[in-house]
C-alpha cells in the first residue's frame, strides 16, 4: 500500500511540474488563436466582398470585450433605407486584446504602418472615422474617399513582449498576413 502511495504522489509531482512547463505554451497558442481570428475574419470579408461584388466593412471593438465586426454594406449612403446586414460578429480569445505592446517595434516594410495605436489604418488611429470597406476587386479603401489603405492590427497583453501579434493589410492588393514577435522582432506566422 505504501509502494502504491508512493508511486501516486510521484505520478501527481511529475503530472504538477509538465502543467507549469506548459503554460507558456497554452498562452501563447491563446494569442496565436486571436491572432488567427483576426486574420481569418479579415480574409472571409475581402473574398466575400470580391465573390458577391458587394463592400464589405470591417470594425474593431477596442474596449472590452474586444471583437471584430464585419458588415455587408447594400448603401453607403446613410439613412437611404437599405438593410446592411451584418455578417458577423467575432470576440477576440481572451486573454488577448488590441493593444500596443511598449518595447515592439514597427513591422518590417512594407507592412510597416506605423503603431499609434492597436489598431492603425491609414496613419490614424483606430481607422478612417468613415470606416473601412474591402471594395469588390479586393482593395481596402477609406470609406469615405475609395482610395486604398494599409493598416495594421496589433494584438496582445500590455507588457508582455512575447504576446505580442500583429495583422497587416496592404490596402491596393488587400494582402493580409499575420505576425508573431519573438520578444524583440517581428517574424512572419
């Protein structure tokens, strides 16, 4: 009985000392995930935008709980009376928000936006106030003016180097790619 206890606890000690070593890597699949949401949902738009000839906006939630919207736009005019449904509607995994990570630096060229804030497109903060469309040729373009924009998204936890994810968008040939800091660089995912 003894032996048996024994070989229990060893069992437990050993099953403890695996959980700790995998926890960071349990977090950072957590941030690959929403990274990979973001980058998913963005590339659903621009196909839907270029398969059904329609605009697509897409919006970000910056405030918890963080999400991405993505809306198919029958009028740009407002209050015209057309129905712009949207098409969904995604929470960003949790624990990863829209954030800059302090200590990052800027993507490498050409996906390097700028990082004024999470989300950065166009050189402002948190997108166009007129919002973002991928148009039906698979641009992203300002809303308001239909000329193509790049911009980028940056995911993470405030202080944590290694969480840090970013999504690039290059605006004339709607080209999205995701990545993944190594704790000082940017590599692509």
């Amino acid at each position: 009985m003894i032996e048996l206890a024994l070989v229990a606890i060893i069992i437990c000690i050993v099953s403890a000392i695996a959980l700790i070593q995998l926890r960071p890597t349990l977090q950072n699949a957590r941030y690959d995930a929403a990274m990979r949401q973001v980058v998913d949902q963005l590339r659903q738009a621009r196909e839907f935008s270029i398969a059904h000839r329609r605009f697509i906006q897409i919006s970000f939630s910056i405030v918890s709980p963080y999400s991405m919207t993505v809306t198919q736009m029958n009028t740009l005019t407002p209050n015209a009376g057309a129905a712009n449904p949207v098409l969904s509607v995604v929470p960003i995994q949790s624990p990863a928000q829209f954030a800059v990570i302090v200590g990052m630096p800027d993507l490498p060229a050409p996906q390097n936006n700028g990082k004024g804030s999470a989300i950065f497109f166009n050189g402002i903060p948190n997108g166009p106030p007129t919002g973002m469309l991928f148009q039906s040729d698979g641009e992203l373009v300002d809303a308001a003016t239909r000329l193509p924009i790049n911009g980028t998204v940056f995911i993470g936890s405030p202080g944590n180097t290694v969480s840090a994810r970013a999504v690039s968008v290059l605006g004339t040939t709607g080209r999205i790619r995701g990545w993944r800091s190594t704790g000082s660089s940017w590599i692509q995912f």
